[in-house]
DNA sequence: CGCTTCATTGAACCCACTCAAAGGCCGTGG
DNA sequence: CCACGGCCTTTGAGTGGGTTCAATGAAGCG
C-alpha cells in the first residue's frame, strides 16, 4: 500500500503535519478501479463527489446538441477533479476515464470540514483552484487565438509539463496516452484536421505517433511552434506560505 | 457613502452576521477611480491585491506575440477580480477598465486571514472561485465549438445574466457598453466578421446596436439562436450552507 | 480641426471543415 | 484460429465560414 494520492499531491506542495495528514486521509475512500472509457458521472447528477487521480488518465467534458463534443481538461495522476462542482448542486460536466484508471472519492462537503480544521490545507485547496483556473485561460486562448499548428503543439507541453509534475515511477512524462478523437475535441478541431497536424509534426520530428497515443520527441522545438510559456503552471506556494505567516499580525 | 461593494457582493449570497461584516470591511480600502481604458495592470507585475467592482466594466486579457489579444473575462459591479492570481506571484494577463469606472483593491494575501476567522466567508470565497471556473468553461465550449451567430448570442446572454445579478438601480441589464473591438478579442473572431454577426441578429431584431455599446433585444430569441442554458450561473448556496451546518458532525 | 478609434462594407483568400473511403488494429465470438 | 465488426487512423477532394486587406464614414477628443 503505497501512500495515498491526495497526500502525495499537497505534500508536492508544502509538508504537512500530522493533523493535517490525518485529515486528508481520513477524507480518502478506498481508491476504486475503472477500466478504459468507463463514463463516472454525466452532466446533472448530483454532485456529491471530489475525486484524485492515483493512476491512469481521466477527462471531463460536454457533449453538444449537435453531436459534438468539447473536451475541458484531462487529469493526471495527483490531480484533483471536480473542484469547480463546489458551487453547483449538480454536475455541470461529464467525466470519464480515458485509460484504465485508480481513482479515490471523497465526499464534497466534507471540504468545508476541512477548511475549518486546517489553515494549511485550505490555503492549498484555495491555490488548486486558482491553478484550474490559469489551466482553464491559457486552454481558452489556445482556442481563441492560435492556429491549428499552435494549439497542438501548447497542449502536448502543456500536458508534458503537467506529466512532469506527477511523474512517479512508471510514466513516461513524454507519452500521452490519447486517442486523436480526443485530441481533436479538446482543442476543437476536427479528428482528419488534427491527424495532418499531427503528421506535420511528426515530419518535422517534434513528435512521434504510436497505436498507444502520441509522444513528445523535442520539446524545445515544440515550444517554439507553441510560443509555450510556462509560467501559468508554476504556482507561487513559498509566497503564500510566507504570507501565512504573517498574517497573524494585526491587519493594516 | 452607499454599502462596500463586496459587502453587497456577498450579501447577495448570505446574510452576514456582524463579524464577518466588519472582516470584509476591513479588508476593503477606499475606492478608486479609473477612467475609460485605464490599465490597471500588466502581465509579469506583482500580483499583489485584489479588486472587486464597485461601478463600470472591466476585462482581463492577454496580448499575443502576433499582436491579436485574447479578452479573458468581463467584469461587471458586484465582481471579484483576481482570485485566479491567488496561486500566483506574478500577474498572468492583463487588466483594465473599459468604462469609467470604480474600483476597490484589497490586500490579496489577507485572504487568508479571512480563511481563518470566518468559515462561512472562506466557503463563500471558494463558492466563488469554483463558479468563476463554471464560467470560464463555458466561455471555452463557446470558442471551441460553436459558430459565430452562436457565440455571440451566448456571450449576450451571459453578461445580460450576469448584469441581471448585479444590478442594482442604475444599469439597464440589457445593455453591454462594449466596443466591437472588444467583443471580437473576446470570442475570437476578427471585427469585421462580429460586425457582420451583429447586422445579421440586428436585422433579426434580437439585438440593438448604438454608439455606445449592444442593447438586448430579445433573450428568447438569443437563447434559442445559442442554445443557452444559465444552469452554470446558478450556484447552489443553500445546498453549501446547509452542509456548513452539517458537518460538525464526527466524519464518516 | 486634424487625429485617432470605432463601425461598416466589399472583395478575395485560406484555414480548417465536411464528406467519403480505405486500411490497421484489436477484441470477441463462432 | 479465423472471421467479423467496431473504433481509430489516414488520405483525397471539395466546400465554406471566417479571415485578411482595403477603404470609407462617423464619432469622440485634444
């Protein structure tokens, strides 16, 4: 039994103390397994839920009207989902595992418990949620604003640089397991565009295309198709622990 | 000397007893004013304060290399601006004001005295944060998949929802004082082919256009022309306050 | 009263989409 | 063990929504 993923997560962070470790643990279910492109939730059902990722590759979306379908985000292992569902009764997205996955649950509203008993840990949960949020922008100028050749080659280092950060073990930080289907849909384009994208890159041996998914073979010249900055994923923890501090003084 | 305006932003979600009053108040300095395109900040600065919105618009954005801009986001009285920067040491877009407007900046790293000293507050903020995500997902299914017509009446829709909460006596909630020019760099799309976006719903009577911004016409018609579900602005605070009640009851 | 910004319109172009079809891989069942 | 069907990938050809370039008018401002 190795550590727990959420522990494993904020002590990327900052180190924790033993309440603190507690209190994480103990909102820990025991990790649950699904396999390969099994839907956990759909969009309107209740919303009782946080999940982290201990293994495997997950994706919230929404399908549209017309058949289409908008992928949000993906998670890696550490990451935590459906902190955005806070503020809603019901589910405003879907969610699946794209890969054979370990997720562990743990209940919504047991967060404000958790706000209430540690300073340390709500701060965290506060920067997670600023994080998401810059995750979200720099994927909404990435539709918004870039080409085609652009937009795939941020998010392969995006999701790089996020592989990084997890990494443990077994993964290979340059490997991204996805389907061009999917691909496709987060970054909205077509499935047939996204492939010449694809084989335009691998030409220019940026990346590589297996049966297994994509991976990254130079990163530098990726970066320099993308215009890749990637500040929006280097979060500012020492800053807010200093100012945990010092705001016991009295406020000016 | 009207009430703070953040006190009247969350005010709007829960009564307050007087201590968390007197917290919020206290973390509000005097306001400022700003007049028309005043930049309040750039990328790269440090992030130090947060503003909430006291009268007038504001966006974020975020200038790109090639010289096109990307606006993040619009901000309308009753908003908090900045609560993405909280993980951040540095800004990661740029702000101004787009109207004459008046602005009240608070300490960011005060948060976290907030945090500690009011459960409630601190769940609120959260509440917040996790809805300023719902909305920037929505705006990223409005660039990713979805037509011009679509993502105009759906980007209309939302600030006329979002004015709708905010208002308060002076605004008409139907009308957006918004260039084209920026509207454009908010959807995506170049001016030229807004403008003729914007003809086409005027010649349909959903919308007006005058000098000084894009007067709502007819939501019916809009929200059938974009497929608008305002499920996403609808936070769910009863069911969070009732759970705040509930979970000082030992952890399951 | 000129300068700048914004709105508007026309025309040509192009990036990315759609439609269509074929090939590869894999799991499943006969 | 092979045959089948489904999903994904790949490629070709034609189309179209939105862009770019360009120019004009209107409005605000120093």
């Amino acid at each position: 039994m190795t550590t727990s993923c959420i522990i494993r997560h904020f002590e990327h962070y900052a180190e924790l103390a033993g309440d603190d470790h507690d209190l994480l643990t103990s909102l820990e279910k025991s990790p649950q397994d699904y396999p390969r492109n099994t839907v956990i939730w759909n969009q309107g059902q209740q919303s009782e839920h946080f999940f982290t990722v201990q293994s495997g590759w997950a994706c919230s979306y929404r399908n549209m009207e017309d058949g289409s379908r908008q992928v949000l985000d993906l998670y890696v292992p550490g990451d935590i989902i459906g902190l955005r569902e806070f503020a809603f009764r019901r589910r405003v997205s879907n969610l699946m595992v794209v890969t054979d996955a370990r997720l562990c649950p743990f209940p919504k509203y047991h967060l404000s418990e958790v706000f209430q008993s540690s300073r340390l840990l709500c701060n965290l949960f506060f920067l997670i949620a600023a994080r998401d949020q810059a995750v979200l922008v720099e994927r909404l100028i990435n539709l918004g604003r870039r080409t085609a050749r652009e937009k795939v080659a941020h998010f392969l280092l995006e999701m790089g640089h996020r592989l990084d950060k997890a990494c443990m073990d077994v993964y290979d930080c340059n490997h991204l397991p996805l389907t061009q289907v999917l691909l496709a849909d987060a970054l909205g384009l077509s499935t047939v565009h996204l492939n010449r994208t694809l084989q335009e890159l691998k030409q220019e041996r940026l990346v590589s295309l297996g049966p297994d998914g994509t991976t990254l073979l130079d990163r530098d010249g990726l970066v320099e198709v993308a215009g890749f900055d990637p500040e929006y994923l280097q979060e500012d923890v020492d800053g807010m622990l200093k100012s945990l501090g010092k705001n016991v003084s009295p406020m000016v």
